[in-house]
C-alpha cells in the first residue's frame, strides 16, 4: 500500500474528507467522529503532511529564540524556560545567534519570509534601525531587553538598575568602600543600564571610593584580562568588585587568584544574572539574580498571547532581581580582615 492519504482516513472512518479533516486538526467535530476518525489514522499509519498543513494554514509550527551568546548560561537557563512553555502548546523552538547589530537586523528582515510564526529577540545593541524593523515585523516579536517606551514591540525587562543598587548596598554592608564596577562594552544595552544603576547607588555614599573599567566582552576571557590589568595598576586597592555579569566575574575570580589576591578577604567580588556557574567555581561567586527563568516565561507567555490576538497593546513587562550570597563576599560580622590591600601587598 503507498503512502496513507487523508481520503482513505475518510473512508475508513465511514465520514466526510471535511470532516476528517476537522477532526484531525482539532476544529469543530462531534466527539463520535473525533473517535472514529482518529482510531481510522491510527489503524492505517496515517502520518499528516505537515508541509501542505502550514501552507493551509500558514502556521510553520516553529519559533525561534535569537541571543547574542548561545554558550551563555543565562541565555540557556531563559531558552530552557522558553521551550518549556512553548512545546506545551505545540511549538518547536529554534535557537539562532544574532550577530552584531547589522546581523540582528538582517536575522529579523529575513524571518518575516515566514520561517518562524513568532521571534524571541535579545539583542545586545540597539538601533533605531532595529526598532523600526520590530514594529514593522509580519511576525509577532517579543523582545527579551529595554527598547525605547514609545517601541510598540512588547518588551520583558531585567531591572539592573536596581540589582546593581542591591550589591552595592550588600558590599557596602561587609566593609567595602573602595569598590570598582567592571562592565563590558559600555555602548551595549546590558552595560549602559548597568554603568546607570552604579551611578546611582553610589552618588549619595561619599564615603565610598568607585571606579569603572571595561572588559572588551562579557565573557570570562575579556573579565579576566581586565580584571589583571585592574588589579595590576599601582593605585588598585579596590576592595570589592562588581562585575557585569557572572562570566566577567568569573575572570576576575581568577586574576585575583593570579594576582595573589585572596577571595573574600582582600577582595569581594559580586556578578550578576546568578547562572549555575556561580554554584561551581571557587569560591562560589555572589550573584545578583536578574530572573532569566522568569523571563523567558513571561516571554514565551507574550508571545504566544501575541501571536493569538495581533491587535493587544504593546506590554512592557520587568522583573525584579535579588542577590544570592556566596563565598566571594563576606559579612562584616564574620570576617576579622580589613580589606586593606595595601597592607597585604606590604606583607
């Protein structure tokens, strides 16, 4: 017998092609013949022709989820996240790399061919070019990150502002007053907001010496590289670091170790976004959880409510983070150390 056609579906069941064919799509039936029906499929082998499906109804099944660092675990942990709240309506989810922001836009340019029925976009950088495209878009689009208030794209927000603000006052809290931010790329929406958030939590503490310095990534390799040359220069006596995010602070973990600089006790160091790496290394890295699983659900929750009413008003959606303690940093209470580098550096 060749290939099972929904004709002979009809047949066996004893009902009509159309409705088979409602039957099997999960549109109005009679629950006899959704029984009938499918029992038919089953006894036949019958496999339905996707293809011809999405172009009926042009739906391709497929979302995609586009970052600028696959390999990032917090982009894992939110893509975990995603496919979890996806797949249980139905959906497959493609992971893709955006590239530098010219890629990024042609990766949105490129979906509205009808390669996906929704996009999940995280962009580093953002352009005017970028946000007129997203409104423009013929696929629904939820965008993981900040777009300017009046975008009408819908937006899932990290508030680093306000995470900065809880590992300054948790340093600040075990002694430190001598403490440097180490961002990356500060033209990057993740390093603007953060540098902002520094500022601010540190403006109304005179008592607080800060410096900035920038990795030229967010990655363990440009953390660590500068974090050495930081810690290196004749005038570092910070004692206590807030990298950008986890990776970064995990380079600094090692050039303090490299540096001959003891953890916690000459200097703290505080990352942000509390991946699963911050649980392994040595010591295990404070973190300031900017709620990537939370916001990959409420991504994926948007989107696919998107996708069912197109005319919903844009939504602007943040999550609040919090900080997980670890042995990178040290209460005052529990600690004898003075946190006094120069001291240290004289022994």
């Amino acid at each position: 017998m060749g290939k099972v056609t929904l004709a002979d579906v009809a047949r066996r069941a004893g009902v009509s092609l159309a409705s088979t064919s409602r039957a099997l799509n999960g549109q109005v039936a009679s629950a006899a013949t959704v029984e009938k029906v499918h029992r038919a499929a089953a006894e036949l082998g019958y496999i339905p022709d996707s293809s011809a499906r999405s172009l009926r109804t042009r739906r391709t099944g497929q979302l995609a989820f586009a970052v600028a660092d696959i390999g990032n675990p917090v982009y894992v942990e939110m893509m975990r996240e995603i496919e979890s709240v996806v797949a249980a309506e139905g959906y497959r989810l493609v992971v893709s790399r955006t590239g530098d922001a010219d890629a990024t836009l042609d990766l949105v340019r490129d979906l509205n061919r009808g390669y996906v029925d929704g996009l999940i976009l995280s962009p580093l950088r953002v352009a005017p070019a970028l946000v007129e495209a997203l409104e423009q878009s013929a696929v629904p689009t939820v965008v993981v990150g900040r777009l300017p208030e009046d975008a009408r794209v819908d937006t899932v927000m990290a508030d680093s502002e306000g995470g900065v603000a809880l590992a300054v006052d948790h340093l600040v809290r075990t002694g430190a007053r001598r403490i440097a931010f180490l961002n990356g790329p500060a033209e990057t929406t993740p390093g603007r907001a953060r540098a902002t958030g520094f500022r601010a939590a540190t403006a109304d503490r005179p008592e607080v010496v800060t410096g900035e310095f920038h990795a030229e990534d967010f990655t363990i390799d440009a953390g660590y590289a500068a974090a050495t040359q930081m810690f290196s220069a004749e005038t570092a006596e910070w004692d206590a670091v807030i990298a950008v995010n986890d990776l970064v602070g995990i380079g600094t973990l090692h050039a303090a170790h490299e540096s001959g600089l003891a953890v916690p006790e000459d200097v703290a160091v505080v990352g942000m976004d509390n991946t699963s790496l911050a649980d392994v290394c040595h010591p295990g890295l404070t973190s300031v959880d900017l709620g990537s699983v939370a916001r990959g659900r409420k991504a994926a929750q948007l989107l696919l409510a998107r996708m069912d009413d197109p005319a919903l008003a844009a939504r602007a959606v943040r999550v609040p983070p919090f900080l997980q303690e670890r042995g990178s940093t040290v209460s005052a209470q529990t600690s004898p150390h003075t946190n006094d580098l120069a001291e240290r550096r004289a022994r």
